[in-house]
C-alpha cells in the first residue's frame, strides 16, 4: 500500500525561485498554510492521498505526516480512516471512498433505522426493542441483529441511509447483513449525525445510541479508543470479518465526547492475514490522531498488553449474519 500527502509546502518551494508575480502566489499559498497538509514522501500518480485541514494552525501538517508514517508501517491490505474534529474544525481523510464488508459496523445504521421508526411513530422504544438494540451494540449479538434487521426490511433502511445523507453505503439485497457496502466517509457522516442536532434523529434517540455505543463489553472496546485522552468519553462500534478470498475486514467506527474533546474516527481495513494485523493498524492510526489532537507528545511506542482476539469471524457468512 502506498500513500501520499496533499501539500502546499512543495508548491511554496518551486514558486519561490521565481519573481515578482509568482512571489505574490506564494504569500497567498502561505497564508493557507496553517489550514493545510505539510510535505511528506512523494508518491505514485493515482496513489490515494492522505488530506487534512484544520483551523488550527499547524494541526493539519502534524497529522498529515504522523498518520502518513503509520500508513507505511503498514504496508499490507487496505485501509481507508475519515476523522472530524469539531474543537479545532478539523477534517482528515484517506481513500475514504473504497468500498469495504461492513461487518458489524452496519449495526449502527440498523440502531438509527430502529430509532427513527420510532420517532415517524411518535413513540418510544418498546422494553424488547431496547433488548435487541442492548444486545447488538454493546455485545454485537447477531441473532438481535438479525431481528431488527427482518422488523425495518430493506426500504426502511434505505430510508434512513437516504436521510442521514450515507450516499454510497449499499445494504445487501440477499440478507447477508454483514456484506454491507459501506466507506469511511459514510461512516463518518453517520458519526456526526450522531453527535450534533440534526433533523433525522433527535436529542433523546442520538443521546440513547451514543450510550450503547459508550457501554461495549471490554473485549471488544480495542479499535478507536485505544490512546483516548482521559476524561473524555468514548463511543465505539467494531466489526470483524473472514472471507474466504482475500482475507480480513476489520473495522472500527466511533466519537470521543466531553472533557472539551468533539471528534469522530473511522477506521475500515481489508485483505490481512489475520485480525490482529487489522486491529494493530487501526490502534496505531487511533492513538497518533488522539495524540496529535490532545496536543501530547508522541511516545516510543507502547507494548500492547497480551489479549485475546477471536481468530475465526464474529458471524458466520450465511444470509442476514456477519459480524
């Protein structure tokens, strides 16, 4: 996997030798500087590009860089990640148009779909309804998933994807939940949507998937929260997928909120070896971008604490399951 970062830097450089009306250019470049993604190695045309913005000045070169090294410590399989951050009006984005097996991030879109038919009914959720959604988050139970999922039938998902604006994410026509297409900029925009007032889902229904999403069991809390700033909350969905040809999807969607923190982070891989390839990619993505944005130093890489990662998918590839 090769990488490359959209910069001015570069651009600065060949302008500055020469004269007059190019020297006017480069003023005007470097007064968008700060808004801009530093210099990083060059790479092949058509390679996909890593792009930051931020209102903050120097944010948007830090990240660039920092997560462009991590991208070429991992070389194998795919990746895609997308990240806003509204504290410093932040945006951050790599190949986030790739289409990726949703796994078990779909969960989220069948949460939203289960609580906007709730609001087009002028009701609350029902005891069972809060048990199924309970279940599929906080533990990614299939077998919940798989009810809500017959209960909403594909036009009210699609509904729901039409109003939250997710253009490109694709349920599967046969049932196979898991076979979603999804990308990360959908993904992000569903994390937003999540966390600000909007029209498609009130205060009371983002307030109750953010606290599920906020109570996933420990063994599954890897991905996203992994370096989260202390004192912030985090809100996670993780999905893990093996497919017989090309390896596996490993994903993670989520948000950090409170203790003055406001930022999204979705992470999509495929074609690795193993989950532990796609999880280790995603916790070194995680914790630079919260570092970067935390404004701590970078420390020498940690030692990850021995756990256990499941080793076979987390939902069998039958029609309406995966995980």
């Amino acid at each position: 996997m090769r990488h490359r970062i959209r910069t001015l830097d570069s651009t600065r450089r060949r302008f500055a030798a020469v004269p007059v009306l190019t020297a006017a250019l480069s003023s005007l470049l470097a007064a968008a500087a700060p808004a801009t993604a530093a210099a990083a190695t060059p790479a092949e045309p058509g390679a996909p590009e890593v792009t930051c913005t931020s209102a903050k000045n120097g944010l948007a070169d830090r990240l660039s860089k920092d997560l462009g090294q991590v991208l070429s410590s991992h070389p194998s399989g795919h990746t895609s990640f997308a990240l806003y951050d509204r504290t410093s009006d932040t945006r951050c984005a790599y190949d986030a148009d790739r289409q990726y097996d949703s796994a078990s991030v779909v969960k989220v879109v069948v949460l939203g779909t289960l609580l906007r038919q709730a609001q087009d009914e002028q009701r609350a959720l029902t005891a069972d309804e809060k048990k199924l959604a309970e279940k599929m988050i906080t533990r990614s139970d299939n077998d919940a998933t798989t009810t809500l999922w017959k209960r909403a039938g594909l036009g009210r998902i699609n509904s729901f994807l039409r109003l939250a604006g997710m253009h490109n994410t694709v349920p599967d026509t046969e049932g196979y939940w898991g076979l979603a297409q999804i990308n990360a900029a959908d993904q992000l925009t569903l994390m937003r949507l999540l966390t600000s007032e909007n029209s498609v889902l009130g205060g009371a229904s983002r307030a109750y998937a953010l606290d599920l999403m906020g109570r996933v069991v420990p063994e599954q809390r890897w991905g996203v929260p992994a370096g989260a700033p202390a004192g912030a909350k985090v809100h996670v969905k993780n999905g893990w997928l093996q497919r017989s040809s090309g390896g596996w999807r490993v994903h993670s969607v989520g948000a950090v909120t409170g203790g003055g923190h406001d930022y999204g982070l979705v992470v999509l891989t495929a074609d690795h070896p193993n989950m532990d390839a796609g999880v280790r990619t995603i916790e070194d993505l995680a914790r630079t971008l919260h570092q970067d944005l935390d404004g701590t130093a970078r420390p020498v890489r940690e030692a990850r604490a021995a756990r256990a990662l499941p080793d076979t998918s987390d939902g069998s590839l039958v029609p309406e399951t995966g995980r």
